[in-house]
C-alpha cells in the first residue's frame, strides 16, 4: 500500500518504520527536518519537510495515489486538519488520526474520524492492573499519568536514579514502614515499597518490570 504517516515523533516514527518493513511505500511528512532522524535504520521510504495539511506538501507525497493516511503529531489541531483535507480534498479512502488530548474526543466523532487515542489506551491498561492489584491509576495531565504501585523485586537494591528515566519516569514519594519520603537519587529501593511517580504514556510499558507480580 502507498501510506502516508504525518508526524515523524515517537509514534510517527515507529510507525512508519514498522509500515516500511512490512513492504508498504511510505512517506514521513514533518516540520522538522531533524525529527527524521528517529527513522529506524530499516525504514526505506520517503521523508518530505512541511505541514501536513499542506495542500502543495501533500500533492508531492503522492496523496492522490495513497491508500492510507495517519495523522499522528502531538498536536490534536495539526491531526484534525491534516486528517480533514486528506479525507474531504483528496479523497483517501482509510484515514487515522492520532487524538492526544482525551478532552477532544467529542469533537472527533462528531466529524466522524477514525481515530485513536494513546492516552485512552493507557488508562485503559492502567485499570487493568488496578484491577489485577499491580497499581493504581491516580490522576492524568495530557499524556502524563500519575500513578501507586507496589514496588516488586526488579527494583530491589537499586537506586532511585537507576530507575528513573529522564523526563519520563519520575519517582516523587515513596512509603515504607509507615512513613513516607521525598526520595533522593540516591536512595536504595527495596521490594514492598509503595512508590507514587509520574510516568509519560509511551514509557509505561517500560516500567511495569517494577510492580509486584
């Protein structure tokens, strides 16, 4: 298939890699020339500087002859657009647009979009482990959940600062013996400990080797 993937950050990305190995001709649309560099190394398509809901941008990525068309930036309003002039101007059949704000949802469906929505996804994985007793889903700001969970072995002897992961796992307190502490970096964790953090969407998978089984 001829697929055209807008936004070239963490998702943008992976997706269009995955796409290309699987044999589809892909071009990546993005502002930023350097966001390209996320490409993996097996990605063999076409990448194209612009906005994605360029008209003239989308006429030299070939929308006319895509099949499929995902907008997926960090921007709902940037996705929206995109999605809406690939859809109603050039007439692609399959259009996917990445919804990052919950809040907007509505204003998706009531334009009818295929879309999906990460944080969504998220929290509905994060009620599962509630459910299953490994966490509990506290709050959600944008694509940052707050989350408790019980501290399993994997994190036992390490430091506060070997697990958490820059501007994307933030360790805030951490609760033993009834008492409760604002962690330093170099505090040693150990199996049992409650831990309250802050984890971005995408990272979550990542972290889950942390909670008690």
């Amino acid at each position: 298939m001829n697929i055209i993937v807008v936004g070239c950050g963490r998702v943008g990305s992976q997706l269009a890699t995955m796409l290309s190995v699987e044999g589809h001709n892909v071009v990546v649309i993005d502002k930023d020339e350097a966001a390209f560099r996320r490409l993996g190394t097996t990605f063999n398509g076409v990448t194209l500087r612009g906005l994605g809901f360029d008209e003239e941008v989308l006429e030299e990525a070939g929308v006319r002859e895509a099949d499929a068309f995902a907008a997926v930036t960090n921007l709902d309003n940037t996705n929206l657009m995109a999605a809406e002039v690939a859809r109603k101007i050039f007439g692609v059949r399959h259009v996917v647009a990445r919804l990052y704000n919950p809040v907007r949802e509505r204003t998706y469906q009531q334009l009818d979009l295929d879309y999906v929505c990460g944080t969504t996804l998220v929290a509905e994985s994060l009620v599962e482990k509630i459910k299953a007793g490994h966490g509990h889903h506290l709050s959600t700001v944008d694509d940052i959940e707050v989350i408790e969970f019980k501290a399993g072995r994997a994190v036992e002897g390490k430091r506060v600062s070997e697990v958490e992961i820059e501007r994307h796992f933030r360790i805030f307190t951490v609760s033993r013996s009834r008492a409760s502490y604002v962690p330093e970096p170099g505090m040693v964790l150990h199996a049992g400990d409650i831990i309250f953090a802050a984890v971005k969407d995408e990272t979550f998978p990542k972290i889950e080797r942390y909670m008690e089984e």
